[in-house]
C-alpha cells in the first residue's frame, strides 16, 4: 500500500515538475507530453532513489508522515522536471 502510494507521488508531482520546469526552461514538449514524460520521470527516480536507499531511513520510521511524503514529492518533482527537460533539448531547434 505504501509502496503505491508513494509511485502515485511521485508520478504526480513528476508531471507537476516537469510542466513547470519545461515551461520555465522553454524546453517544452506540450503540456500532455510534459505530463507523460514527467510522470516517468517520476516514478523512474524513485524506484532509483529506492535502490539507492536514498531516505530510507526517513520512510521506515513513519512511512506515511509528512517527512516522507515530502521527500517523495520533491523526488518526483526532481526526476520529473530533469527528463522533461532532457526530453524537450532534443526536440528544440
């Protein structure tokens, strides 16, 4: 349940992040493919982050406390917003 509920963090705030950075950057893909390609972005950095085990120590405590869905969204926001931007580079002319 936890595990779920921190891939849908991460994913929506990864589309958040993304949308907003490309906007910022001017490296945009449109708003749908900002969303796709942040929500991926997202969920990519923290199953990565998981591996890791980047802030585990945050999570095992008190999985669903503020602490930790915090570090969620700011990792889905992170990730999301990098490949967003990555993505949109490549497409620019």
């Amino acid at each position: 349940m936890v595990t779920i509920t921190f891939l849908m963090i991460q994913m929506i705030s990864g589309a958040i992040g993304g949308n907003i950075f490309a906007k910022l950057t001017r490296f945009t893909l449109g708003f749908i493919y900002n969303s796709i390609v942040g929500a991926v972005g997202g969920a990519l950095g923290g199953f990565i982050f998981q591996i890791v085990g980047v802030g585990a120590e945050l999570t095992s405590y008190d999985p669903l406390g503020i602490r930790s869905l915090l570090l969620q969204s700011a990792i889905g926001a992170g990730t999301g917003a990098f490949l967003t931007v990555f993505a949109g580079m490549f497409r620019a002319e």
